[in-house]
C-alpha cells in the first residue's frame, strides 16, 4: 500500500505567542516548531499500515524552509521519503489555496491512501484533508479513530460526538483525517535518525508544480488576544500565599467547600 | 441577497431530531437577517423528517426546506455535499451557514470546494461592519482571536461554534414548507453501525466537584498528586483530551467534545490550556478555577478564579490549606 501523510509544522504548544505590529499575525520569528500533532498520529498511523501490510509511506509538506527539520524527524520515525513544498509565506495561500498545492504534488504519486490529522494547531480549519480528497476527486472520512485493511477497500471507526462512533467502509484510493489518540506515537531511533539523513527529501516550490498563490478567498484581517467573558480573580505569587487565598475565596465567596 | 440555515437532525436513538447546536445556528442566521436586513430560511436533510420540517414551520423564516431522498437516510459526505449544494444553487441563498458539528466538518469543507469558495469554520462571533460579514475565529487552540472577512464572491459559508449563540432568542413566526428532492447517485463510502464502547463506569455529570488534569502534569507518574487533590476535595478526577490519549487515565474520565459534558457546582482544571474541544465539555461549571503556568492561557478566559503558577508547588500547598479549611 502507498500511502502518502500530509504534515504540517507548527510552532510548539508551549509558546507564547505576541501579535506581530502588522497586526495580521504572530510573531514568529524566535518561536520553536515542531509536528502538528494530529499530524504526529496520521504519520505513525501510516508506518503501521506499512509495517502490516506493506508498501511505503511518502510524507508530503508545505512550509518554509525551517519545515525540513520537521520532514527530517518524520523521515528519522520510519518514512521513506519525502517532498517538501517549500513557501516561505505560506499565509498567503487560504485553506483552498494551501490544498491546491498539497494536491498538484500528491496527484503525480498515486497513492492508495492519503492521511492528514484532523486538524492544525495553529490556524485549527480543520479543513485541508476534506478539501483536498475533493480535489483529487476521492472518497473520505473524517476524525478516524481506526483503520482496517480489507481486500480493496477499509474500514475505519469515525469519532462522533459524545462518545458515539461509527464505522464506515470505503474503496481505495481515499484520503482520512486522523484523530489524535488513534495510537501510540513512536520516538525515532538513533539508527532511524542516522538512516534518515541519506533518505530522499525532495524540494518543490509552488512554481514548480504550477499552483502559485490565487487570489484568496477568505483574509485574515487582525489578530488579537480574546476578551475574558468572565471577571476572572487571577492570584500569583509564592505557592501557600496563593493557596490560601483561593481556599478563602472557594469558601466563603463561592461557597463550594 | 438571503441567509440559508442548514440544520443538523440525527436519528441515533428513536426518530430524528435535532441537535442541540442547530437551533443555536437557527437563531444565529435569524440574528444576522435582522443585522444585514436580508430573508432567512432554513432546511432539514434526511429521511422521515416531515416532523422536523413542520417545527420549523413556526419560526421566523422566509422558507422552511424539508430535502428529502432516499439516499439521505444515513448521513455520506458525497450525498450530503450534493444535497446542500443543488439546495444552495436553488435558494440563491448568499449566506449559508452550519452549526460546527463532527458532521459538518466531514462535508462542508468539500461542498464549498465543489463551488470554488472557502468556508470559514468554527466561528465564535461575528461583526456587520459596512453591510459586510466579519467572522471571528479561534487560533493556536483558543490563544488568539481573528476576523477573517470573505473576499471572494458569494455565497459565503460559515461553520457555527457550539455554544456561541443562545439557541433561546430564537423568534417565533411561521413559514411555508418547501419539499426539495435533489438529484443524488449512491455515495462512495458506505456507512455502518452507530455505537458506544463499553458501558461507561463512571459518571462524570453526576460529580459536585471536578478536579481535572491537563498536559501540564507532564508524566503518567504525576497523576497521584491531583488524585490527592480530588480526594481531599472529595472530588471525581477527570481529564483532557491528550491525557487520555497517551493512557494515563482511562477514556471515561475524559471531558470535552469527544468526552462528557459536565457541569459541576465546582471544576479545577489543573495543568489545562483550554483548547476549545476541551472548553465545550465544561464551561457550563458554576464555578471554575484554573491553576496553569501560562497566564495567557485561554482556561482563564472561563476561569471565575486562577492561580497563575506551577502546579508542582501550587497543589501540594492547596491540598494543605483545603484539609486547614475542612478541619
């Protein structure tokens, strides 16, 4: 089975995040990236697909430059190649501009499967995986908490709300968002790192695959912190101050202890 | 120019009926035919939904659309999408908005592809500035906020976050129902049975108190120093999402959009940012109190009180001070 993973590299979930003056975004020049995570659960979803059943997992990205580093853990983990569209203002492309470029490089490889998570961490659409099963014209279903392979097709169990699940059963090719969750994630080895640096990494630019930036159809106009919808008592300070000063609160003012 | 409010109905026990965020949605596209001074109407898809379509016969709309077809008994993306789209080419609807269910997420995005437009998903408020739609949206899980306008031509779609909008402002009125059956071919993905896992053990929605643990406990191995806290609480432990994820409590205790709902007298949220999924299973609480190193965190946006620092100190001294308290 060939199975291509869509990953995204996203700056990492501890950091702290400043408007940049622009307004328009953050600041992103002194942040750490790392895997989006979902995307983290989509890859080694796909390298135990390949570990049953066989085949290979070719992992696809879009991002600047700095996104090798990310394709190179991926690699480290156990794909065997990869293809980086490199784009250092990947801002300028929508949810649909983004999926069109994600499309012009998968479609050359024909996959039998395509796995993206369900959703980034940063811009959080959850929409890039939808999009671009419908633009390479195949069948898929979102939110996959397992994959089975039968004879032709899968099936794969879909995350409903409040706690219901449903299976669904698909022909291949097709293309699944995946849920975090769905397994345990790997580290990669030190023999996986050192393989990984001689494995192929394959550099595109949207030129290249001929799918500039269109004019987008949806403009992030200004970012910002969001207002409190409560009046929230924050108390810092040392540790037993503190405390003590949420117990009195939770005592005598909410009444809850 | 007109607003077009798609409902969701689900049929998962007994006769379809509607889930809880589209009469949120309803009320949201009747709040924006007011602002934009434009018709609102709303659809039903399904099978056996003439009931549905008749509740929406007594509301403020321009028309009430029952679609109706065979092939939308079981919810496919390929019949769905299909369905909405022929629906929004015959309405000329301008506006079309979701409530932001799993749902949705799993057609929207391609019903919008179909039609060369973007949708914008997952919206928490949104703004009429010069006659024009500004939507407001979550970034970085909860973080940040963004207006994001549409620059392209209409229609526009929309994707409505749960509990954005108060399902009880909706107007009463009435509305003629409008049969539409749309031309479908049979879906390529094949629906199966609906289930729960195994009978869930433990109840969250009966808890008084909820201590919940987030990523900030760092390791499985940290997990007995909030199990210490809920105990001296008398509190049931809970969790987010990624906790239960990695396994160190088990799926049950998890709260969230994939979890329990719950609305506890009092929730402690212990080492939890807030992603939204989280938030949407817990901001009902009647008191919330937040402990988190990051003051940013969005957990404080919902938090009544919060202590800004390292649950590694802040517990163990809060544990003191609530056996001081009770004694």
């Amino acid at each position: 089975m060939k199975i291509v993973v869509c990953i995204k590299q996203v700056p990492a979930r501890d950091s702290q995040l400043r408007v940049a003056s622009s307004g328009a975004w953050i600041q992103d020049a002194d942040l750490s990236y790392e895997i989006n995570e979902p995307d983290a659960y989509a890859l080694e979803e796909g390298l135990q697909l390949k570990e049953k059943h066989g085949g290979e997992v070719v992992v696809l990205c879009a991002g600047p430059a700095r996104a090798a580093q990310t394709i190179r853990e991926a690699l480290a983990k156990g794909a065997d190649r990869a293809i980086h569209i490199e784009e250092e203002n990947l801002g300028a492309f929508d949810p649909l501009g983004a999926a069109r470029l994600l499309a012009a490089a998968l479609g050359p490889e024909k996959p039998d499967l395509v796995l993206t998570g369900l959703q980034s961490d940063d811009l959080g659409y959850g929409q890039t995986g939808v999009i671009l099963a419908e633009l390479l014209g195949l069948p898929h279903a979102t939110i996959i908490m397992q994959v089975e392979k039968q004879d032709g097709s899968i099936r794969v169990k879909r995350e409903l709300e409040d706690g219901w699940f449903q299976h669904v059963e698909m022909p291949l090719p097709a293309l699944l968002t995946i849920q975090s969750g769905i397994n345990k994630l790997r580290y990669a080895t030190l023999m996986g790192i050192k393989k990984a640096k001689s494995k192929e990494l394959r550099t595109v630019s949207p030129a290249d695959l001929g799918a500039a930036a269109p004019a987008p159809l949806i403009e992030l106009s200004r970012v910002y912190l969001p207002g409190r919808s409560k009046q929230t008592q924050l108390f810092e300070g040392p540790p037993k101050e503190v405390a003590a000063k949420l117990v009195e609160k939770l005592k005598f003012e909410a009444r809850v202890i | 120019m007109s607003i077009l409010v798609v409902m969701e109905q689900r049929a998962v026990q007994g006769p379809p009926a509607w889930s809880r965020m589209s009469l949120e949605t309803l009320a949201a596209g009747q709040q924006l035919g007011r602002e934009l001074q434009q018709p609102v109407s709303a659809a039903v898809l399904g099978q056996g939904i003439g009931s549905l379509a008749g509740e929406l016969a007594d509301k403020k709309l321009a028309h009430a659309y029952a679609v109706e077809h065979d092939l939308l008994k079981d919810y496919t993306p390929d019949t769905y999408s299909a369905a909405v789209r022929q629906l929004v080419e015959h309405s000329g609807a301008t506006i079309v908005v979701f409530p932001h269910t799993y749902q949705v997420r799993d057609f929207l995005p391609k019903l919008a592809t179909a039609l060369g437009r973007v949708a914008v998903s997952d919206v928490v408020a949104h703004r009429v500035e010069d006659g024009k739609l500004v939507c407001v949206r979550q970034l970085f899980q909860g973080k940040l906020n963004v207006d994001v306008r549409f620059t392209g031509e209409p229609p526009y779609f929309a994707s409505l976050q749960a509990g954005a909008y108060r399902a009880d402002t909706l107007e009463a009125g009435s509305a003629a129902v409008e049969k539409f059956t749309p031309q479908l071919s049979p879906a390529r993905t094949k629906p199966l049975d609906l289930f729960r896992e195994a009978q869930r053990a433990v109840d969250l929605t009966a808890a008084e108190i909820i201590v919940s643990v987030g990523r900030g406990i760092k390791e499985a191995g940290n997990i007995p120093i909030v199990q210490k806290l809920a105990d001296a609480l008398g509190a049931e432990l809970a969790a987010s999402r990624p906790i239960c994820d990695s396994g160190w409590l088990p799926m049950e205790r998890q709260v969230g959009s994939s979890g329990q709902t719950v609305a506890p007298k009092m929730y402690l949220a212990v080492g939890i940012s807030g992603a939204i999924q989280h938030l949407v299973g817990m901001k009902g609480s009647k008191t919330i109190v937040a402990i988190n190193k990051d003051s940013n965190a969005p957990i404080f946006e919902v938090a009544d009180y919060g202590i800004v620092g390292d649950l590694f100190q802040v517990v163990p001294a809060l544990i003191e001070e609530i056996q001081k308290a009770k004694s």
